[in-house]
C-alpha cells in the first residue's frame, strides 16, 4: 500500500476510533448522571488553569526520560548487536530489568532518590529502554552485509558509510521502538506520579480520586491522551513513515 493512502486509513480508523470513544462516553454519561459528557469535561478543562503546571511538570519528566531511554537502548542495542560478548553479557541483564514491574522501580526509586522528579524520570527510563535495546540489536543483527560490501566497492570513508548505509537502514527500528517506549514511558510516568508525587498529571489523577471528582480525574486522562496522540501520529509516525519510504512503502 502506498504511504499516502496507508496515511489516509490510519486517519480514518483513528477518527472512528475516536467517535466510538466519545459516542460511548457521551451514552454512559445518559445512563448514569454521575458521569459528566465528553463537552462539559472540555469546558471544564478550559476554566482549569492550575492543571497546565501539573501538564508541563509530566512534559518535563517524559521528555527527559524518553531521551535518556533512547540513549541507552540505542547504545546497549548496537552494542549487543555488533558483538557477540556483549550481548552474552548483556543481553540477560536487559532481559532481566524488563522483566521487572514499574510498581517495584517506582518502590526503589522512591527510597533511593525520594519523591523528586528525578525518581519518576528513572522509573520511566528503566522501563522502556529495554525495549529500544532489543530492537535496535535486532536491527543490527539483520543487517545486509552485501550492502557494507557496496559501500566498500565505491570506497566511502568510515563516516560516510555509517551515515549513507548503516543509521539509514537501523533508522526504521529506532524510531519503531522509540514510538512502543514512548507509549509506554507515558504510562510509567503518570503512575509513578500517582504513587508519590505532590505535582504532576499523576498527583492530579490521585487528588481527584481522593475527593471522588470525575471531572478531575477525566481532565487529566483526556490531556494525557490528546498529547500522547499528537507526539505519536503528529511527530513519531511520520518520522517512521519517511525512515521506511526507502523500503518501497509496502
């Protein structure tokens, strides 16, 4: 399928998607008037202006997590990927700390950093990067030597062949992976926010449900949801459809 009319399907199931979301929200909103409909949340989330510092503190906390979760997945990958010790050695460790739940790091991180920013920006690190790890050795352990051999046959120098040969063809699981972490890293940050943090969409979500407040607790998850889907169809994926669009875009 081409990536124009695979773009336009993508859009198209996400906007049912949404539809049905929102038509179902709307008739649980009929059925029980305890639940406010999707409108009046919207007008609620405008009058809220306090809320937009609990956002950007979690913005804070996910950007610098997803950055240091890419850099160390992408390292331990092409490390692991490239040599075979390495990925003896390694490759149980990483395999380990996924294994891991969130809820233990979050546990750890709390007694070792206390109930600081730093403690949520490590949890969400330690949970995605080995995700980006596996990957990216994935990637470099399918690579096509035939195309090392063609660099070598018109002579590029060492840069130029990693820069016009290797990152082009590893790009397509980085930025695959990275869009799986980024998903995921959304999730562990809120819920380590959640679990102790006295500002964040996390702490939001907790304060709503102490005081038993929908519209707290549906502001929140709405927020959440539009950025992670604005980063992930707006920023991510495009990125990944231009990665791939050497491929043929099948």
């Amino acid at each position: 399928m081409p990536p124009k009319r695979r773009n336009i399907e993508i859009f198209k199931r996400l906007l049912i998607g949404l539809v049905i979301v929102l038509a179902m929200w709307y008739l649980l909103s009929l059925l029980n008037p305890l639940v406010p409909p999707p409108h009046v949340i919207l007008v609620y989330m405008l009058d809220i202006e306090k809320i937009g510092t609990h956002f950007f503190t979690t913005l804070y906390r996910i950007g610098f997590g997803f950055v240091l979760s890419i850099s160390v997945g992408l390292f331990l990958g092409m490390s692991m990927g490239k040599f075979k010790t390495v990925e003896a050695i390694l490759g149980s460790f990483v395999g380990f700390v996924l294994t891991i739940p969130a809820t233990v790091w979050a546990f750890l991180a709390f007694i070792l950093f206390g109930v600081t920013t730093w403690s949520v920006i490590f949890v969400a690190m330690i949970t995605t990067f080995p995700m980006v790890a596996f990957s990216v050795s994935e990637g470099v352990k399918s690579r096509d030597v035939r195309y090392d051999e063609m660099a070598d046959v018109f002579r590029f120098s060492r840069w130029k062949k990693i820069r016009r040969v290797f990152l082009p063809y590893l790009f397509p699981y980085i930025i695959g992976s990275a869009r799986s972490a980024f998903g995921e890293l959304i999730k562990i940050a809120v819920f380590t926010e959640l679990l102790g943090s006295n500002v964040g969409i996390g702490y939001v979500l907790s304060f709503g449900w102490s005081v038993a407040s929908l519209y707290l607790i549906l502001s929140a998850t709405v927020i959440v949801v539009v950025f992670m889907l604005i980063v992930d169809y707006g920023v991510l994926y495009p990125i990944e459809i231009y990665a791939t669009k050497w491929k043929g875009g099948s």
